[in-house]
C-alpha cells in the first residue's frame, strides 16, 4: 500500500440494483424516472437492499499518450516497493499490472442508522467522514474505508455520483460521472500520482483524470472536466448530530478488508515538513498558506477561492463571483451553502465545494483566491 503516509442532484431515478450496476459500467439506462414509493424512503431502501458484490474487474483501453497537458513525466506510478515510474518511461504491461492494485468500489450496500443505530457503531466520534446528501438522503463515506479504496463509483438519486478521496493530500470530491454532452464514465485507480494526488482512469476511454482537478489530464478526452457536486469532509460525531437519519457505506464489500485502522495517521505532520511521497511541482509550494492547512475550495463562474478551515470559528458569508455564498466551519471541514448576494437570507441550497490540503489546491488551481474571516 502507499507510504502512510455546480449542479443540483437529479430528481430519483427507480432503478433496481441489477440496472444501476449497468448504468454505472458505461451503458445509458433510465434517467430521472419518477419513483412510485416514498421519495424520502425509495433511495434508502434501495440503497441499502443491495448485496456486496466486491471488486469490479475493470478493462479500460491503454491511455493515448499522444494526447496530454500536463509533461508526462510529471505523472508518476506507485510501484508499490517504496519507488516510483513515471508515466514517460512506462510501457503497458506496467500500467496494466498497476491497475486498480488500490480497487474501486462500485454499486456498494449502505446502512441505514434510522432502522439500525448500531450499525455506526465501529465509528469513533472523531473518525472523519465525506458527507454527501443524494435527494434530501444523507450518506457518510468512513475514510478508513476511503482510505483502502479512493473510488465509488455509485448511482444516487438519479446522479451518477463519483465519490473521491486521496489520503496523500487528504482531498475529497465528490463529482458527477455524466460529462455536459451526455457520456457517462466510471471510473478506476491507475495507482498513479500527479503533484502527490491521484490519477484515476475512466474504463471508457482509458484517459486518465487529476483528482482533485476533476480534470482528465491525459488521453482522449484531455481537458474535460467533471461537474463537482455539494459535499464536505466532517468528524462523524459531527455529521451524525446533523443528520442522525443518515446513511453510512456498508464495510460489508466484499473485499474482506478490516476497515477499523487508520493507515494514514501521522501523514498530515509529514506534508506539513515538505515530505511528500511523491513528487510535486513548484506550484504546489505556494507560500500563502502552509501545505497541510485545511482548505475547502468554492468553484463558481471565472473564480476559484479557497477558505483555511481553521481560520474560519463562524460561518462566513461571501460572495464568488456573484454568488452569494455561507461557509459554515464544522469539526473535521466545512460546509458551503447559497444565501441571498446582500447576506441577510436564509441559507439555502447546498453549493458544490471540495477540501483538501493547501498545496493540492495551490497546484491544481494556479488562480485560487485565499479569503478568511479578514475577507
């Protein structure tokens, strides 16, 4: 294993487990039906019936190399023996054999802590979450799970939902698998780095994607983005005393894997000194914040800002590029939601946010504006 080291959810689609599993492999199924049962209950039952079905063999094409921006020998493979290849002196049986060493997980069971309280039970308080909310259902994504998968590939509430998270700089996103032109991608580990974050491969098209980017960096759809969806990284004390009816994914995977241990504890101090595990650019040693701060990264029309989490001991209303936004600090991240441009409405819809450490950020995002309670 490593060194320790802007759009609403579709309305709920009725698919069944079986059909949800084709559509998250790349084939277009039903969208946006409306469900007969409950919208409150639909997503939770289904979500929840579902059987572990562990890892999902993946096949995507090998990479086009012809295509890419960002220098190919920038993009590196962990090899897993403590060295490391860049993708410039790569061949590909190596990139065959790296594939998905870290497996994905795709189509999981959750819990549901409304009908089982005891299902969050192997959770410490402090234990960090990723919280997302699918059609007004709250999920929590354990990052001791995250932290042995990095993927989910998943179908919530009519969204084709990927669910991301790199322990090497701690950066979590969520983002829609459906591009603007329709295609719907899924999405492997190609257990490669780009500035010590991961590079993931979509099974359609072989390109591979920055994560916390959401950029495909290289291959065919060099350039594409993917949509970012509203979610926030949370202690799961936190999260559970704002959302006690919320889903929990399931350890039960099928993998056989003891999710209970926290692999990456420590590796934060490590960032913090400039030890990373794997090369960065210059970029990422942008001096406006220190390289392990906490931030959480509001993306809306021509500006990218970036708010310090521990800087922030209120909510904080700002404007982004004329949106009127509030980032309410939480234990373990925050939380970014619409409010009216002069401040004085109600909070509203959740806004598309991602965090992460500083230096990810300051590397992914050239142009980001650093703003706090000063302004």
């Amino acid at each position: 294993m490593r060194t320790p080291a802007r759009r609403p959810a579709r309305a709920l689609a009725g698919l069944t487990a079986a059909a949800l599993l084709v559509a998250a492999c790349g084939n277009d199924g039903p969208e946006g039906a409306s469900a007969t049962a409950s919208p409150e209950r639909a997503p939770v039952d289904e979500l929840t019936a579902r059987q572990a079905v562990g890892a999902v063999d993946a096949s995507p094409p090998d990479v086009d190399l012809s295509m890419h921006d960002v220098p190919l020998a920038e993009v590196v493979f962990d090899t897993f023996d403590g060295g490391f290849v860049r993708l410039s002196e790569s061949d590909r049986d190596t990139r065959r054999r790296l594939l998905d060493v870290i497996r994905p997980i795709d189509l999981p069971p959750y819990d549901d802590l409304a009908a089982d309280p005891s299902a969050g039970a192997w959770l410490r308080p402090d234990d960090l979450v990723v919280g997302y909310i699918a059609d007004g259902t709250p999920i929590a994504y354990p990052v001791k799970i995250l932290n042995g998968h990095e993927i989910v590939n998943d179908e919530l509430a009519g969204t084709a939902v990927l669910v991301t998270y790199c322990p090497l700089c701690h950066s979590a996103v969520v983002y829609d698998r459906r591009l603007p032109d329709g295609q719907l991608l899924t999405f492997s580990n190609t257990s490669a780095l780009h500035d010590s974050d991961m590079v993931m491969v979509d099974r359609e098209t072989g390109s591979y994607w920055w994560q916390v980017a959401g950029r495909a960096i290289v291959g065919e759809l060099t350039g594409a983005e993917l949509a970012t969806l509203p979610s926030e990284m949370a202690t799961w004390s936190d999260w559970l005393e704002r959302h006690p009816d919320t889903l929990v994914l399931s350890r039960d995977l099928g993998f056989g894997r003891n999710y209970e241990r926290n692999s990456f504890a420590g590796y934060e101090e490590r960032v913090a000194e400039g030890r990373f595990a794997f090369p960065v650019g210059d970029a990422a040693f942008d001096d406006r914040l220190p390289l392990a701060e906490l931030v959480v990264v509001v993306e809306l029309g021509d500006q990218v800002v970036a708010y310090a989490v521990d800087d922030l001991d209120q909510p904080l209303d700002d404007d982004v590029d004329g949106f009127g936004i509030r980032v309410t600090p939480h234990a373990g991240g925050a939380s970014v939601v619409a409010i009216d441009g002069d401040g004085d409405g109600e909070p509203g819809e959740p806004i598309p946010s991602r965090t992460a450490f500083w230096f990810s950020v300051a590397g992914a995002f050239p142009d980001v504006e650093v703003r706090g309670d000063d302004g």
